[in-house]
C-alpha cells in the first residue's frame, strides 16, 4: 500500500513504546511475446483455471505459463484515515472515502469500470479487504453505490461478491488479498500490524476459511494473499520461526495448509514476507527482512505446486529505510537512492532470489505492490521507477501496480480516475510520464506456452511442531503419538536429514512418481529390517524393508523416535552406502535443494538415491540424534 511504514506523529510514540523492548545480472534470453488480450472474450480464451505453480512459473490447468500481470484494485480494505468523522471524506486517504468498498462505484457503472482494466492490458486483480469489512452486516449507503443502483441495500460483503463475479466473468483471475484488520487506510500504529493485532489468530484463519468456500466454485477466484506488509507493533516484531504467537513463518504455514485442506483445494497461497523489524532510528536495530529468511525456511504446504512468495518495492523507502520523512527518518539509503547495480543486487538478495531452480524455496515470485504518483517530478524516484521496470522485465517477474483506480483531483498514483461525472482518465490518455514504462512492462517479451514440469524440492521443519505434509498420511492418523513427526509432500521421499533439531529435506528428483497413487505405509521403531549387513557398526538402525524408501521421521527432543516409509511402484536397489554426517555436513556437491538445515550438520543423498533407514546412537553424549544416513542407488 502506498505510504510511508510509519508516518512522522506515530514514530514517537513507536521509539518511547519500544525503548525497553529486547531488541545481479539476470538471464536476457529472448521470450516468446505473449498474445494480446485487451478484450473480455480473448481474455477469458486465454487461460483455463484453476493455477498451480512449476518451479518459478504460474501456470494454468492445462500446463501453460500465466503470469501474473496485475493491479490492486483497493477500497474493500477501508479508506479511513483513523481520526476525525468517519462520514467526512475529508478523513480519508486522498479523500476518497471507500466505504469498505472497492474504490469508485459511485461514480462508474462496474462494466466501464472493468474496461479501463482491459485497456491497461492486465489480466489478474489484486483485490484487498478488512476482516471488520467482512464482519460489517450494515447496508453501504446509496450515495457510495450511485452508478451501480443494483448494489443498493447491500453489505459490504455482498457489495465485493458482485465485484468477484462481474471480474471473473470478463476473465480475470482475482486473488483476495487480507490487507487489514480493521477498516483504516495502513499504516503505523493503527491495530493493523500483524495478522492478529486487532484479533485472535484463530479468527484471522476462520475468517479466511470462511472466504475461501464462499468463492471455491469461482475457479477464477485463484489466490489468497493470506496477509499485508507484517511489521512491527509498539512493544515487539513479527518474527520468522521464534515459535510463538507472532511468529509469520508459522502462522503463514498454518493458514496455507487449513486453506488446501479445508476450503479450496484450487487456491494459490500468496506469501508475503516481513515488511519491517526494530525501531527506526540511527543505532539501533531496523531493517526490512522481505523474503530474505525464506532463504533457509521456506514453506512447504501440502499442497507444494500452490505456494507463491510476494514482495513490495517503493522507491522512497529502503532495505533499512522506512520511508518516513523528518521524525523517524533514519541515514539509511532509500531504493531510489540506490545506484541501478546496486538496486538489482539489493532486489536479488531480498526477493529475487526465490526463483532460482532446484532450491527447497523455489517458487513463483509475485511483486504485488510497486507504483509511484504521476506529478512525481524528482529525477532519481522517476529513475528507479525505470530500472524497477526494467528489472522486473529482465527477470520476466509476476507484478501488480498500486494503486488501479482513483477519483480525479484526488490522489495522484492511481491507474484510472473518475470524475463525480463518471468520466474516465487515466495513464495512458496522454501526458502521464509514466505511461512509457507501464507500456514497456506490459508488452515485454516473456517466457509463454507450455511449462515442463521441474524436480520438487521441500524442506520439513520440525523446531516447533510437526511437519506432516503428506495429504495422504494426514488421513492415516497419528503414527507416533507424542513424537515430532515430518513427512514429505506427497510425490517425494526424504533424500537430507541434520544432525540435530528435527529438519529435513524432500525432493522427487530422479525418481518422480516413486511412491505410486496409494502406497503402502510402515512405521519402523526397530532394527526388523537391517538384512543387508551392519552399515552403521555400533549404532541403532532404523530401515525400510525391501522395496521401501523412506518418506518420513520423527524425534522426541533431539532423539530419532521413528522412520515412516512408503511401498515403491518399482523395484529398488540394494547396493548403498553409508553418508556420516556427525562431524561435519556430508552432501552432493553444490548442495542441491539448497541450506536446509543452517547451524547444524547435515546428510544428503545423491539425487540417483533414496534415503532407506538412519543411525543413530545413546552412547554417552551422543543423545540419540540421527548420525547417518543409508542412501540406496535407485
């Protein structure tokens, strides 16, 4: 959303509250261009939902590349600037009072509307809401509904149904996008910081779930953004993996895996990553994390063709910068204020980053905010915003603008403006100097047609809680009750383990398929199966019988509890070896998959290998953790 993190009157307050408080050159390979669909019918003819992912692309139900050429079409999300009357639209952002709607159906009819869409030549909207919005049973007053008569009477709720449904009809794809809690334009200290700073996280989950089948027969409706730009409240930071009641990674996962199994198997799941930490002052501690934590955690849902990472870029603020002005305005250089080699390499290692292939955190990369206004006159903002643009084209990347629709003479960064008469302007009727870069970005050549399908890779994580990421074992029931239990995705087997604190890493590399539709699952607790000589003298071994190849783990504390393996659809080798990983970390050169375990040692069977049974021992401090690993040829 476009503003300052933390405007001035608020830093104040944020440094008092918080003073106690612990504290690239990117490939140039031609594409193919992608075909024109600046109309209702050729866009509704070009992609067949539902999406899913293949490594760093989006791609539609028959294989082909979607990208992700959008624009946040806000109001839904609440206008209110959070003092003064409600009703005045003078307390409104730009003064463009939404009235939980979105923005601009008093004063176009939704088809014109959505024709300024088509013009712009995107083909997905990114449509924000408040939880409060959808809680609001009161009917929006005529007046914000004026040139949509048949909207009257409407919550605000029924009102953002009609628009879903007159969107999806014209062919574009929409993904939901949870913008607040409360109805106030963000942001600083407004309740709206983290998932659940005006509300419980149950109710943050249920409130989506509840969204999620409310649209699950609208194949059109392909994402949920689970939530907006998580930052830090007066006293605390949302944090990546601390195990506790902010924690993002864990929240994100949560939501992402009830969404696919209990709402709308067909969803895309949109993960932004930490919009800030610290307090904004010169020596203390601050920086915008982005996705730079994904890099050793990432996600793995159960659904691993469904995960999406989003990242927001403005040029006035910065990987250690706010974008405050006067108070709270730190010497830490803005994005604009960065040289164009520097700006790439900074995007790279916050965001870009996730689109490399054969990583656990590979995913499509969607940049679901960026924009700047069209009476910005300074060289170096209307600079970056060119080599934004540019990078964004090199690096093919998913984009959505913001903000798509404004009211004329109000707010000067919107797409399209309204008059209280209904006419239309916008970026490109002329005189708009950012018109040459939005054509430059939507006509770029880009990757199209079919995407093949490219090896998986997932990291399990068990610091916390269990990592079951099976759909099929889900259904099976607790396999060792008590015990911290991950499973791979289903479709992989286990190929890493680390020597201590429960993390793993799947793959389907070399062997895709291997388990079959249905396979047969066994628990192992002893040494029933080692038959093949002592491939671990001295220690405990935990293996797979004859045909099996390990999916799965579990720990109590740090100790090796038990392995769970799957019947393979083929016959397997019994020629392996043993990969020690006690002393030092033992893995395919190059590390594929990536670092999945940072801190600890690792093992790691070769991508022509299975992971059939671990080693371990209660020798005197040894504790039990899993040493070794017998990898079998495939």
């Amino acid at each position: 959303m476009r503003r300052p993190l933390l405007p001035a009157m608020l830093v104040g307050a944020l440094l008092l509250g918080a003073l106690g408080a612990p504290g690239a050159a990117a490939s140039t390979a031609p594409h193919p261009a992608p075909p024109a669909v600046g109309e209702p019918k050729a866009l509704i003819d070009s992609w067949r939902p539902p999406l899913s992912t293949r490594g760093r692309y989006i791609v539609d139900a028959d294989g082909n590349r979607f990208k992700l050429k959008s624009a946040n079409w806000q109001g839904a999300q609440g206008s209110w600037n959070g003092s003064g009357d409600i009703t005045d639209p003078a307390n409104h952002h730009d003064g463009e009072k939404s009235d939980q709607m979105p923005l601009g159906l008093d004063r176009a009819p939704i088809p014109k509307i959505l024709a300024g869409f088509h013009e712009l030549g995107i083909n997905s909207i990114r449509l924000p809401f408040s939880n409060e919005m959808l809680h609001d049973k009161r009917p929006v007053p005529d007046s914000s509904v004026a040139a949509n008569p048949q909207l009257r009477g409407k919550t605000p709720l029924q009102v953002l149904d009609a628009v879903v449904a007159a969107t999806t009809s014209e062919g574009f794809a929409v993904v939901l996008n949870n913008h607040t809690n409360t109805s106030r334009f963000c942001c600083g200290l407004d309740g709206n910081e983290r998932w659940n700073t005006s509300q419980s996280t149950t109710q943050w989950e249920d409130d989506w779930i509840s969204l999620a089948r409310r649209y699950k027969d609208n194949k059109r409706v392909v994402g949920a953004d689970l939530y907006n730009e998580v930052r830090r409240t007066v006293t605390d930071d949302a944090n990546w993996n601390w195990g506790d009641s902010h924690d993002w990674w864990a929240a994100s996962q949560h939501l992402g895996d009830r969404l696919l199994t209990e709402a709308n198997p067909d969803l895309l799941v949109v993960v932004e990553g930490i919009n800030w930490q610290g307090i904004p002052a010169d020596g203390l501690f601050h920086w915008r994390p982005t996705l730079e934590p994904v890099r050793t955690l990432s996600h793995t849902l159960v659904a691993s063709n469904k995960l999406v990472y989003s990242a927001h870029f403005y040029g006035y603020t910065g990987p250690n910068h706010t974008g405050a002005t006067g108070m709270g305005e730190t010497h830490d250089p803005r994005y604009q204020e960065l040289s164009r080699e520097d700006l790439f390499a900074t995007l790279r290692r916050q965001a870009f980053y996730v689109t490399e292939a054969g990583r656990h955190y590979t995913a499509p990369l969607w940049i679901s905010e960026f924009g700047i206004g069209r009476d910005e006159t300074k060289p170096q903002a209307r600079a970056w915003f060119g080599n934004f643009v540019d990078y964004l084209i090199d690096q093919d990347t998913d984009f959505a603008f913001w903000p798509l629709v404004g009211w004329a003479g109000h707010g000067t960064w919107s797409m399209i403006d309204f008059d209280t008469a209904g006419r239309r302007s916008g970026i490109l009727d002329g005189g708009d100097w950012r018109a040459a870069d939005w054509k430059h970005l939507v006509a770029a050549p880009q990757k199209t047609g079919q995407i093949a399908v490219s090896d998986a890779w997932d990291m399990l994580n068990l610091d916390h809680t269990d990592a079951v990421q099976s759909a099929r074992v889900r259904t099976r029931g607790d396999w060792d009750p008590g015990a911290r239990k991950g499973v791979c995705p289903d479709g992989q087997r286990l190929i890493g383990l680390a020597h201590r604190d429960g993390r793993g890493l799947c793959t389907d590399a070399g062997a895709a398929g291997l388990a079959g539709t249905d396979p047969v699952l066994s628990v192992v607790h002893d040494e029933r199966h080692v038959q093949q000589g002592d491939w671990a003298g001295g220690y405990t071994k935990y293996q797979c019988g004859l045909g099996q190849f390990m999916i799965g783990y579990s720990v109590r504390g740090q100790a090796v509890s038990g392995v769970l393996c799957a019947e393979s659809s083929r016959a397997l080798s019994t020629d392996g070896r043993t990969v020690w990983f006690d002393r030092g970390d033992d893995r395919p050169a190059g590390g594929p998959g990536g670092e999945f375990a940072q801190g600890t040692y690792k093992g790691q069977c070769r991508t022509d290998e299975f992971a059939a049974g671990i080693a371990f021992t209660h020798a005197w401090a040894k504790g039990g953790t899993p040493d070794a690993l017998l990898c079998r040829k495939l």
